[in-house]
C-alpha cells in the first residue's frame, strides 16, 4: 500500500479505504504528517498563486508559521479530543487510524485547491460566485470524508455519528481554552519569575 | 624666496577663508512645524508633500477693537471678509480681506447685547445671524450691524419635555431656514423657519444596534431598566452648507463617519458604509477618537474639517479621499494651542481661530496642493483624461499619492487602455476596478488571440473525442497482453 495508492482510494473509495487502513500494518505515522505538511504547501501555493483581485490580505500580513499552526494544530485537537471521545463512547478506532486517517481527509484539499485558486487569474470578481462555490465544494468534501472516517472507523450509526462529531467539537473548544488558559498562566508565572530576578539584580 | 612667498600667502589666505565663512549670511531655514502625511490604501500613515504652510497670523490685540477673548468660531462671507465670534467679549468681530477691522457687531445695551455667542451666518445680503448661546435666542443684525429681531427659543410638542434650547452653530439656507445645532440635543439639527417656528429635526444621527444592550433589556425588570444608561443617537458638533443646498456635519463621539453630507431630505451622501476620518491609528500613546469640531467646504466641493483631538485640519475630496493633513500641537506659527474654528476664503486660504492663543492663523496652499486641487477637481467631475496629465505629475512629486494612482487608473480605463489601467489600480490597491479592468483585458486578449483559441479548442475536442478512448484501448490491450506475459503461472494453474 503506497501512499500514493492510498490517495488515489481515499478520493474514489473512500469507504473501502477506511476498511482497508483498519488492517494491521496498514498505515505509518509519517504518512500523517508528511501529508499535513503538503497540505500546509497547497495553502501557502493557494495564497501565492491567488489573483491581485482576489486578494483580502497584503503579503506582509500573511505568516508562515501562523498558516501552518492553523492546519497543525486543529488537526492534532481534532483527532486527540475525537480519539478521547470516542473511546469513551465504544468506538473502535485507534489512535493511529484517527491521527493518520483525518490526515487522508485532507486531500482532497491538497490536491484541488492549487487548480482552483489558479482559476482566480482568470476570473474578474464579478465571477466570484464560482470560486467560492468551488472552495465550498472542497472544504464539503473534506467535512465528508471525516464523518466518514468516523462512521467506518469507529463503526458507529448515524445518530451516534452526529452526537460523536458535537462531542468532538466540543471537546476541541476545551483543549484549546485550556491551552490558552495555561499559556496565559505559564507567561504570567514566567514573567513574575523575571520580574523578581530584574527586582534583585537592581538592589544588588 | 619664492617658497617664502607662497609660506605668507598661505598664512595670510587661511583667516580670509575662515572670515569669509563666519561673514556670510546664515542661510534662513523654512520650514513647517509638522509633517506632511497621508493615510494611504493599506491604511499606513506615509511621507506627503505639505499642501498648507503658514503665512500669516491675525492677532486681535493688534486690532483697534482689542484682543479676543476665547473666541469659538470663523465664518467668511461671499465678499471674503472674516467674521469673528467673540464669545468672551460678547460680540462679532467684522474683519476686511486685508485682515482690517471694518465693524463690531453686538450692542453694549438693549436688546442687540449678545450673551457668550458662539457662532454666527452671513447671508449673501450681508444680514448676520448669530447663535447668541446663553442668551438662548437667534439675534438677526442687518448689514450695518444694527440689532434686525430675535428668534427665541421654539416650542413644540416635537421637541419633548426638558428640552433647552442651547444653539451654538447655524446656517441659512436659501428658503431663510434655519439649521440650528443645539448643544446637548441628540436628535439632530433643529429646523427653524423666518419667523423662528420650528419645523422639524434634520438628518439625525441613528442609534446604533448594540446586542448586548437588547439582551440586557430583554432580561432586566423595570427598575435595573430605569437604573440602564439610556442609548441616545450622537449630538453634532458643527455644519457648514455648500452652495447647492448640501449641508455638512460634524459628529463628536464616533469613530467612523464623522463628517456627513447631509442631502435636502436629510440623507447622508458621503458615506456609503463606514468611512473613518481623522487619523486610522496613532502611534505612541493609546487611540483618541477624533473629534471634529468645525468644518468648510469650498466651492469645488473639498471638505476641511478641524480635529480638535490631534489639534490638525483634515483636506478631503468630494468623495472623501483624505487629500492633505497639517497642524498639529504646538506653540510655533502653524500649530495650534486649542484651535476652534476654521473656514476657507474664495483665494482656498484657510483661517484657523486659535482661542486660547486668541489669534487667528491663515494658511496658504503650496503649488503641490494646487496641483492637487486642480486635479481633483477635474476628477470629481469625470474628466478623467484633462485630469490624468496633473495627475501624472503629482505622481512625479509624490510617489505615496495613491488616488492620483487611482484617477490615471480611471482615466487609462476609459481610454481602453486596460493593461495600464490595471497596473494603476493596482498601485493604487483598488482591487473592485482592477477586477472591472481585468474583465475587459480579458475579453481584448481573447479577442486578439482569437486563432489560438479557437484552434485550441478544436484539438482539445478532437483529443477527447477521439484521443483519448484511443490512448485507453491502448494501455488496456498493453496491461492484457502484459497480464498474460507476466503472469504465466496464473494460466498454468488454470491450465491444471
């Protein structure tokens, strides 16, 4: 099972691939992050290769590393608080199948994206309508193929299967308070830490 | 010998060198007290040319009717000639073009005696009206200065219980209306007609949804909603009219649209969403809203509005593209100590009242803002390509003028000249008319290219007519006939 036998099956089927990656020795950690970090290249391409008139932001405005925590770090909560989840709630997926496979989820991303935002140089915005009916298009697919991955993986029911996807949001918007209550915390703590060592090398 | 010569002439020539430098005249050094700057299209404050210097000062004390005392607003008459609201000396100062004293207006006695007034009108007639503010009243003088009749405070049933009557800025419009500012009343400007009956409230500001505020009222019972800060629209501060019956405000207390262009049924014309005047940010210090507090507009349609927060005169165009900014805090000759008024002669000299300086600074524009002016008149009114030669070199001057970009832009565009056209648009960070561009570049490119697409097209049809189920019949007659080499044990198997 190469990887790219495996995007060509998670695009046309994706309910055989999630079977399919189910199998012992099936999928590799890498693959997970080699293919966050591609997509992390398609948005960086999508933003060069924007149209001027399509642009919403100056160049000086866009970030790297922001545009690249912005992928990495949803995907990492998502399959974290889905993971958790979903063990408690009998869910078979494994943490690997989750990790890896909401990686898989992205690819139709990855591979569209480019020869959709391509069509910008093309377009005047009064065509707009068509991007964005196309970027629609791809972020559905995406949201698809992750209630898919789900559904197989954990071989829930419908029912279960939205009440999961809720738990799971939800469960991401605790990570990340918690996360920014304990960077707020950890930079106070630090800073105090400072102050004090300023504070005394003044009086000495 | 000869080396002795040279030996003296050098000792001798070294003091002349050093005398001539310390004889010549100090070069005089000009220049303003501020920076000229422009917010631009990506909303960065950047270097501009300075449209407005000094020229001169008009100090009260050096006029035969003495010093002002806190004077709080200018208004210049068709004639040119200054009218100056003295509110601490109760009166209106009347000064010549030539910065003369030609009358004081405000009777020591009787009924023409003003009461701290702070704002006057010139009618083309030369009758004055002024906004005697504490007195509470309008008082009508004729063009003599001679105490005309007073227009007391309104009564009506629209005007709602514990209203006072405070006015404090007026104009006339051609039906001898009245446009009243009242301090304190947030219900807009009050119309007043000849004989001083009220006519109705004019252009008043919305109240702004707020959510928090519904949901609060939504939940608090009748007691905690008496307690609740009631919501009021924003007051005005100042208006001015310009010669078709448009009538400008000024907002305190907003961040967004604080100049309006009011239309005759009271309709804001100038902003079609939320435009931000006054400076976008400001650097070292927290942010303070700008708060303007007079404003003038010439007959070309230029806005020039007073912030009295920075202490600077904001230039717009008729669309409301900052043009120039200048003035600012300070004691030199160009700043401003407190200033309270400003208004704008035929020549575009603009008059600054300083009140607590109690002089009144005149500014006169650079050739850079004539140019500016120019151009911009040119292209408010549509003449895009007169327009484009003057924009053309203020570009020359000041490369961070991004609506001259913008005018060259419109102008290439209407002589279809769209690739150019684009370029501009795009200095100028205008991406709705580059998008308007773009379309008809497209349509000339495909035009002109017309062979090469259309015989692209016709390839492109053939291969997947005919190219195409022809290249798969290949690769599946090679993967069969590959199957059948590849795998000979599969058929033997079968075979057994």
């Amino acid at each position: 099972m190469t990887l790219v036998y495996m995007i060509r099956q998670v695009l046309a089927h994706p309910l055989d691939y999630f079977q399919d990656i189910q199998q012992p020795n099936r999928l590799k950690w890498s693959y997970g992050f080699l293919l966050v970090f591609i997509a992390f290249l398609a948005r960086m391409g999508s933003l060069l290769l924007l149209g001027y008139h399509y642009e919403t932001r100056e160049a000086y405005e866009i970030s790297y590393a922001y545009e690249f925590v912005w992928i990495l770090v949803p995907w990492l909560t998502w399959s974290a608080a889905n993971w958790s989840v979903s063990t408690i709630l009998e869910g078979e997926g494994k943490f690997k199948e989750i990790l890896v496979g909401s990686a898989f989820c992205l690819v139709p991303y990855i591979v569209l994206i480019i020869p959709v935002t391509l069509l910008t140089n093309v377009l005047s915005l009064s065509e707009g309508n068509l991007y964005s009916l196309m970027t629609t298009l791809i972020f559905g697919w995406v949201a698809l193929l992750l209630l898919i991955k789900l559904k197989v993986l954990h071989d829930f029911e419908l029912g279960k299967l939205v009440f999961i996807t809720l738990l799971t949001l939800l469960a991401m918007a605790v990570i990340w308070f918690i996360g920014i209550l304990l960077y707020g915390l950890l930079s106070q703590f630090l800073s105090f830490f400072f102050d004090v060592f300023k504070e005394i090398r003044f009086r000495l | 010998m000869d080396t002795l010569i040279t030996r003296c002439r050098k000792w001798l020539l070294a003091p002349a060198i050093v005398c001539l430098f310390v004889m010549l005249p100090q070069q005089g050094y000009a220049s303003t007290p501020y920076e000229g700057y422009i917010w631009n299209t990506e909303g960065r404050d950047v270097r501009s040319i300075n449209g407005y210097v000094h020229d001169r000062a008009i100090d009260g004390a050096y006029l035969p009717s003495g010093p002002f005392n806190g004077a709080e607003d200018l208004f210049i008459g068709p004639d040119d000639t200054v009218y100056v609201t003295d509110t601490g000396n109760n009166r209106i100062v009347h000064l010549s073009a030539d910065d003369e004293l030609i009358k004081v207006i405000g009777d020591t006695e009787g009924p023409g005696k003003l009461n701290g007034p702070k704002g006057v009108f010139v009618k083309e007639d030369g009758s004055v009206y002024v906004a005697d503010t504490k007195n509470q009243r309008i008082a009508l003088f004729d063009r003599e200065g001679a105490f005309l009749k007073e227009l007391t405070a309104p009564d009506s049933p629209l005007l709602g219980p514990g209203f006072s009557y405070s006015p404090s800025k007026l104009v006339v419009d051609n039906r001898d209306y009245l446009y009243v500012v009242s301090e304190g009343n947030t219900k807009g400007l009050m119309q007043i007609d000849g004989n001083g009956d009220f006519k109705g409230f004019f252009g008043s500001n919305d109240v702004p949804f707020n959510l928090r505020d519904f949901l609060v009222r939504l939940i608090a019972t009748e007691e905690q909603k008496a307690k609740l800060p009631t919501v009021q629209a924003l007051a005005f501060s100042n208006l001015a009219q310009d010669g078709k019956g448009f009538i400008y405000t000024t907002t305190l207390g907003t961040d967004v649209n604080q100049i309006k262009r009011l239309s005759p049924v009271g309709v804001d014309t100038l902003n079609r969403g939320a435009n931000k005047y006054g400076d976008l940010i400001s650097y070292g210090g927290p942010f303070q809203v700008a708060s303007f507090e007079d404003i003038s507009i010439n007959p070309d349609g230029l806005i020039t509005a007073l912030n009295v927060t920075t202490s600077r005169v904001y230039q717009y165009d008729k669309l409301g593209n900052l043009l120039f900014v200048f003035g600012g805090n300070g004691d030199q000759d160009g700043v401003f100590t407190t200033p309270s008024s400003l208004a704008e002669n035929a020549e575009g000299t603009i008059y600054v009242l300083d009140k607590a300086r109690n002089r009144i600074d005149l500014f006169r524009t650079t050739p850079f803002a004539d140019q500016v002016h120019e151009a911009s008149r040119l292209y408010v009114n549509g003449r895009y390509d007169e327009a484009k030669a003057i924009w053309d070199e203020v570009i020359q001057l000041n490369g961070n003028y991004d609506i001259a970009y913008h005018a060259i832009g419109k102008a290439l565009y209407k002589a279809e000249q769209y690739k150019d056209a684009m370029d501009y648009y795009r200095s100028a960070n205008a991406r709705g008319d580059y998008s308007e561009a773009f379309r008809q570049y497209r349509i000339e490119f495909v035009r002109e290219h017309f062979a090469w697409f259309f015989s692209g097209a016709i390839v492109l049809f053939l291969g997947l007519r005919y190219g195409l189920p022809f290249l798969f019949r290949r690769i599946r007659r090679a993967k069969a006939i590959g199957g059948r080499e590849g795998n000979p044990l599969k058929g033997e198997v079968e075979a057994s």
